[in-house]
C-alpha cells in the first residue's frame, strides 16, 4: 500500500478521491481535475484497486471510485503502532494534534 501511495500521481488521486468522499468520482472526472491522460490515470487506478485503497463501482458505461476508508484506517493504526507503540519514534499526543481540527 506504501509502495502504491508512493507515486506522485497515485497520492493526487487518493487525496482527491478522500475530498469526493463519500461519493467517489467517476473516472472522467478524476481525469478532468488531475489533468492525468486516460491510460495513465487508468494504470494508476488500477494499482490503487489492487492493494485495496481504493473501491469501484460500475455506473451504466462510467466507473466510479471511492476511497477505501477503511483499509486506510487500518493503515494508519499500523503506522501508529509501529512508531507510537512499539517504540519511542514519535510521541502519541504529537499525532493526536496533527489529526485535530484548526478551529482558526
């Protein structure tokens, strides 16, 4: 899943398939707003569909996609873990903050 999110184009994707949640967005949607060509955009999408990151539905002729939120919240439980449980890396509360909203 690292490795996947590890693209540039494949992180726009997902941040913006995070901002289209709950809904998704259909593909040429996706593409209109990430300037990404068809069969790029569409490699792209697919990598995020096989790890799981990602969820498609078919809607008449278009696909929609939707972020995983799911698989993304046990991703970030296993990098809490991993740096907050198991060892001193960063501290708890750091991350408790990051995730607050600005109320600014």
């Amino acid at each position: 899943m690292m490795s996947a999110m590890g693209a540039e184009p494949r992180l726009r994707i997902m941040r913006l398939l995070l901002s289209a949640h709950p809904e998704g967005m259909v593909v040429g949607d996706i593409q209109s707003e990430l300037g990404i060509p068809g069969s790029t955009l569409s490699h792209h999408l697919e990598k995020l569909k096989i790890v799981g990151l990602v969820n498609v539905s078919r809607e008449r002729q278009f696909l929609r996609y939707s972020a995983n939120t799911d698989v993304l919240q046990n991703l970030l439980a296993f990098l809490f873990d991993e740096c907050c449980s198991r060892s001193s890396a960063i501290k708890p509360q750091s991350i408790a903050n990051l995730c607050k909203p600005d109320t600014d």
